[in-house]
C-alpha cells in the first residue's frame, strides 16, 4: 500500500465521518417530530415522561457521539509509518462512533416510537390503522441492524488490512 493511497483512504474515512456526524445531529430532531405527534394524541402522563426523557436522552447523546470526534488532518508530508498510525486512529474512532451511535442515537428513537405505538398496541380498534406504521418501523429497524453490521464488518476487515500492511512495514 502506498503513501498516496493511504492518505486517499484517510480522506474518504474523515469525509465519511464527517457525513455520519452530521446525520447523527437528525436523531434530536427525529425524536422531537415523534414527541409532538405523541404529545398532541396522547394524554397519559407517564408516556409524556418517557418522550421528556428520550428527548433529552438525545439532546445528551449528541455531546456523547461527538466526544473525540474532532477531526484532524494528516500532514502532507507525513512518512509512511505516521501515515498507518494515522489511519487506524481515524478507522477506530470511525468504529467508536458507531458503537456510541447505538446507545445514544438509536435508543432514544427507539424509545420515543415505542411510546408512540404504545397507545395503538393498547387499543384493539386503533391497532388495524397503525399496523402499517408498525410494520414500517420493524423493517426499518432491521434494515438498521443489517447495515450497521455491514459498515462494523468494513471496519474490522479495515482494521485487519491495516495490521497486515503494518506488520510487512516492520
């Protein structure tokens, strides 16, 4: 693998990253979409508690997803061992912020739907209308699930490129 490459791989990597930080931001505002709607059908009291909560939950993920997220950029000039340790801190913290994403982005929207849907789970005469949605957001989730595992297995198969190419370096 050479310099070139490697520094070409680190600016796709911070373009990427710098694409999923920004679309983490939509999570705070997906939940407060999901907690009008609730706030305005339903009037259970502990169901508006558990939407505050994921709202703020949200709110307090964005701090958490976006801790160490500061992105830096590699020297120009940097050598070839700079240039490796360079991008596997960059495929780390790319594979932090998606372990961090699942507790402090997809938790609170999973919370806020499941409050949401509660009142339909609930009555048997509303269930018909809504079922469509909750279909909807099964497969969404599952969809979810596969793509996270598809991007998780990148990473590691990254991680284990980066070790060989380190380990032929040395």
């Amino acid at each position: 693998m050479t310099l070139e490459k490697i520094q070409k791989k680190v600016r796709e990597l911070n373009a990427r990253t710098r694409q999923d930080l920004i679309k983490a931001i939509a999570s705070p505002v997906l939940v407060v979409v999901i907690s009008c709607g609730a706030f305005a059908m339903m009037h259970d009291e502990a169901q508006r508690w558990v939407l505050a909560f994921a709202f703020a939950w949200s709110l307090a993920g964005q701090r958490a997803l976006h801790r160490g997220m500061r992105l830096a950029t590699l020297p120009g000039d940097a050598a070839m061992t700079a240039a490796l340790e360079y991008y596997h801190r960059e495929v780390e913290r790319r594979r932090a912020l998606y372990r961090r994403g699942l507790l402090w982005s997809f938790g609170p929207i999973v919370l806020a739907l499941g409050a949401f849907c509660l009142p339909f789970a609930r009555n048997r005469e509303l269930l018909p209308g809504a079922l469509p949605f909750m279909i909807l957001v099964a497969l969404w989730i599952v969809a979810f699930f596969i793509l996270r595992m598809r991007i998780q297995r990148d990473l590691q198969r990254e991680i284990d490129d980066l070790k060989n190419v380190e380990r032929n370096n040395h």
